[in-house]
C-alpha cells in the first residue's frame, strides 16, 4: 500500500504516489537550480514544467489513475538530463561556450568521486546525531568501527583503563571528543533530501540514481514502517551495546539542555525585571554589596548579564529549533546559520569569561575597602574588636592596654590576623551564651582595664575567674596608700571551682533553708564536674580623688615552668 496525494501542476490535478511526487520535485528542483544562472534560465525550466505537465495529462488521458515512479522515470528519460537539454539548446558559438561551461560546473558538482563528497549527519542511521554515521559515509569503512572507536577513546580518556591513567593527553582526547562530536552535531547539517544522501554516499546525482534512492527509501518503510535504512546491520549484541551508550548519551544531553533551560528563563525573567525598574529600586532588589558594586560599574554588570542571557538563550532556542525541524514545522538551520550562532554562543561563553574575572577584582577590591574600613571603625587603641567583642567592651567599659607587654593579643582560637577578647560556652552556671573576657597561648600578652568613680573609703570588689596554669592575674588601683593590690587566678583548669564545689555540698547536706535554687543545677554542668570558676573578693581603700582602675592582666615575666600558662577567663565584676 502506498500513499497518494495530489498536486496541481500547470494548472492541472494529478493523483501521485509520494515516492513518485520526491522524484519528480527532486527532478524539477535540479533542472531550476541548473538553468537559473544563464540568461533566459527561469523561462526555459517553466517550458519544461509545462512539457512534464503535457506528459503526465497523456498518462492521464491512456486511463492512469495514479502517477507512479516508474512514470516519472520514463518522463525524465523522454525529457534527458540538464546537460543534455542544455546542449540541444545552443544555436550560436557563444551559447555553446556559456552551456559548456555550466555543464563543467554541473559535472563538478554531481560528480561522484571522494572529493565530491559532502559531510551530512546520517538522520537514517543515527544512534544519537548522526555524526559517526555521516563520518563513516564521508571517509568510508564500517559505522560500527566507527562507533566502537569512539566509545574507546571516551572510555579511555575518562581513566577506565589504568594503563593509561598516566597520560593526561587521553584525559584531553575525553574531554575535547565529547565537545567535538557536540559542535559537529550542530554545524553539520543532516541529509533529508534523496540529492543530499547521494551526496553524503559520493554518488553521482542524476535523475536514475535520484529514483534508486527514492525507491530504496520507500521500500524500506513499506518492510519496516520507519526511516531506518541499514538499522538491519546493527542487529544483534553491538546494537544493544551502542542503544544503551546512546541512550545515556541523549540523557546527558537532556540534563545539559534542562540546566541551561531554567537559567535562561530565570535570567530572562530577572533582565526584564531589571530593565523596568528604576535605578531607585536596585537596592531593594538585590543586597546593598551588589548594589554598591552595581553602582561602580554598571556597564561590567550588563555586559556580564547579557552575555550569560545569551549563553543560555542560543542553546534553548536551538534546541526548540531542531525539536520543530523533527515535526516538519520548519526547514532545519543550513550551515551558515549554525556557524553564526555557534560564534555568538562561544563569545558570549568568551564575554562571561573576560566580564567575570573583571567583576571578580572589582568585588575584591570593593571587599578590601569594606573590611579596611570595618576594621578601623571597630579599632580602640589600636586594637581590633570583632562586632560582639566591641559591644560587650562597651557595655562592661572594658579598655584594652596597649604597650610594649601587650602587643601580641591571641587570635580568635589560632585562625586569623585579629586578636580576640572574650569568650562564650563555658559559663560557670552552664549558660553557653554568656560572654566573659578571656584569652589563650603560652605566649598570651593580655591587659584590659576599667575605671570607676567611688566614694573614699573602704570597697571590696567582687569577681570569678579561672585559669590554667600560672600568669593570669586581677589587680586593683587606687591613689590611696598600698593602692596596688595583685591577686593571682588559681589554676584549675576547666574543672572544679570553689563555686561548684559549694554547690555539691549544699547539695548534699540538703540544706533546704539556704540552698541556692540554682545549686543543684551548678552541679551538672559539665557533666557534673564544673569548669574550674573561683569566685574572689578584693578588699581596698579609695583615695581622695575617688577613683579606682582594676584590670586582667597576663604577667609573661613570671613563668612558672612546672605550671605554664594556657589560658584564662574573669567575668562577673562588681564593687560595693
């Protein structure tokens, strides 16, 4: 069974078979494509339409029904090649000169040598675009070895093999045949037309070997219902194999696809957003660093933003082009078209490339200000405070002692240029968010001071500490005499304490009447050990100008080498 249609030629309605219909519009475009360059060209390919026409009415006239390729066969034999009519139509020396000519050239093209050869993607026996199948027609051998071979360098390049694990050069044949095989998918195109499969063969293209291919194709979808010329050739184990390797294959391309479709519409949608808004709604749109960097160099911005729009769009857009090519809704791209959008697609990739590295130091150097600037808004007498430390400094009027014992402060727990203050977690009431002064090293240098204003008189001060080993200590100063007042921090390390040690034996005499509510709870703390805190009273006299200054400070002149200091930490002081 063969499907017929009808066309109207001349003017006139014939009934066709579709193999029938390729032949003849094959037959009629080669004879337009032929005579079109010579003068008169147009008119002398419209007579022999006209002619074709008169013989098909004949057909008609003898009873036949349905035009098939046979008669369409006998009407270009009746009728002869380009060449042939060409040649019958030159009267003068000149003509005869201009025809020879157009015959060499037709020869040239239609010639069926290897160097005639042109590079189609073979649509009819693709596993997954063809290009393998279009490079065995092109340089010959079997598309199976082709296959195999590829899969093979793939295999090698990915380190499979451990025997060529060494070799980066395998890794580049991976990386740079994977990228190959994509830019000939889309450069080269796929051969539709029975001229443009004879040509991916090298056979000469002439109405008998249009009518072969014509007739070839048409009893392979009478056997096997697709366009699957030569699938037969793949049957058996090596089809299975190169199925499943070209299934994963257009998988990988479906996820390539996916991850530069939603970006594109994303980005799509934002540089529309962006593009409507005023200048004044920035801000509220991204965070104030992009906008500050926005604000430096607006033209970087865009240009990085179209490029990346253009990255994702001309894949997207491809793609749909060749999803609607496969439906018949459009003619595919020719080559011209797909070398132009490869080329934007690569410098818009170039254009990302150049626009990010420049956006990359700008951000940096648009970083450093900002840190330089955060970090001498939050440096007291030369010493630099994190956001919190400043606050908890500020709230305690705690003063950092700059001079010559105290210039190398400890880092924040070994990491980075700042030196760090206070602490948290290991309060001695098991409350990890309060924040007590501390410091840590062998070689700790540490002073923080605070001044107040008091009566004359006799005042104790009141504090709880900890440490380990021997160097930390709490003095106080006065103008009165022996105003000096020193006191050592015991080392318990983060065990103990005099405060947990109350605690345990208020809780176990069960002194109902005087335990503290939070003693029973002082005693878990560190899975019931404590974390050393002692708690210290001061007694001291003020002098007349009614001022007192008690500090921590780390003493590194009095090393003790059976109790090296480690660290400390003092907080809760109060005067009374």
């Amino acid at each position: 069974m063969k499907k017929n249609i009808t066309i109207n030629l001349c003017g006139r309605l014939f009934q066709i078979d579709e193999d029938a219909y390729e032949l003849l519009k094959n037959y009629e475009d080669v004879l337009r494509r032929y005579f079109r360059k010579q003068e008169g060209g147009e008119e002398i390919a419209a007579d022999l339409e006209s002619r074709i026409a008169e013989l098909l009415a004949e057909l008609k006239q003898q009873g036949v029904e349905a035009i098939t390729i046979e008669h369409v066969q006998d009407i270009i034999r009746r009728i002869g090649r380009p060449e042939e009519i060409s040649d019958t139509d030159g009267d003068d020396a000149d003509n005869a000169e201009t025809n020879k000519s157009e015959e060499t050239a037709s020869a040239s093209s239609l010639a069926g040598s290897w160097k005639a050869k042109r590079f189609y993607r073979d649509g009819e026996r693709k596993m997954v675009a063809g290009v393998l199948a279009g490079l065995s027609n092109y340089f010959g051998g079997d598309v199976t070895l082709w296959r195999l071979g590829f899969v093979l360098l793939i295999l090698i390049g990915s380190g499979s093999f451990s025997l060529f694990s060494g070799f980066r050069g395998f890794h580049i044949i991976n990386i740079w045949g994977i990228v190959l095989y994509i830019i000939m998918a889309i450069i080269a195109p796929v051969a539709h037309t029975p001229e443009e499969r004879l040509q991916m063969k090298g056979r000469e293209v002439t109405p008998e070997t249009l009518a072969d291919e014509i007739r070839q194709e048409a009893e392979s979808k009478e056997e096997t219902g697709s366009d699957s010329i030569g699938r037969q050739e793949n049957d058996g184990c090596m089809k299975g194999f190169f199925s499943i390797v070209a299934i994963m294959f257009k998988i990988f391309l479906i996820f390539i696809g996916m991850m530069l479709f939603i970006p594109a519409i994303v980005f799509f949608c934002v540089f529309i957003a962006v593009a409507v808004a005023p200048a004044t709604t920035l801000g509220n749109m991204f965070n104030s660093e992009v906008f500050d960097i926005y604000s430096q160099s607006p033209w970087m911005f865009w240009g990085l933003f179209g490029c990346i729009l253009v990255c994702c769009f001309i894949p997207v857009y491809c793609a749909s082009h060749a999803a609607m090519t496969m439906t018949k809704k459009t003619l595919p791209m020719g080559i011209g078209q797909r070398l132009t959008w490869l080329l934007l697609w690569l410098l818009s990739v170039a254009g990302i490339v150049a626009f990010g590295v420049k956006m990359c130091e700008i951000s940096d150097e648009y970083e450093q200000k900002k840190e330089q600037a955060h970090i001498e808004e939050n440096t007291v007498n030369g010493f630099y405070f994190h956001d919190f430390e400043r606050d908890y400094m500020k709230r305690g009027g705690w003063q950092p002692v700059f001079n010559e014992h105290n210039k190398n402060c400890s880092t924040s727990w070994g990491q980075g240029p700042f030196p760090h203050f206070t602490s948290s977690g290991s309060y001695y009431n098991g409350d990890k968010s309060v924040r007590y002064l501390d410091g840590f090293g062998p070689d700790l240098t540490y002073e923080v001071e605070r001044s107040e204003k008091l009566t004359p008189g006799h005042h104790t001060l009141s504090y709880v500490a900890r440490a380990e080993g021997e160097g930390a200590v709490v003095y106080v100063k006065t103008s009165a005499k022996n105003g000096y007042i020193e006191t050592p921090i015991n080392s318990h390390g983060d065990e103990g304490g005099n405060i947990w040690e109350e605690a345990v034996i208020l809780t176990e005499l069960q002194l109902s009447e005087g335990l503290d509510p939070q003693a029973k709870y002082l005693t878990e703390v560190n899975e019931g050990r404590g974390y050393g805190w002692d708690r210290y009273k001061v007694d001291f006299e003020v002098g007349a100008d009614s001022i007192v200054t008690y500090a921590v400070r780390v003493d590194n002149t009095k090393k003790n080498p059976s109790k090296p200091f480690e660290w400390f930490s003092a907080t809760d002081f109060y005067v009374e």
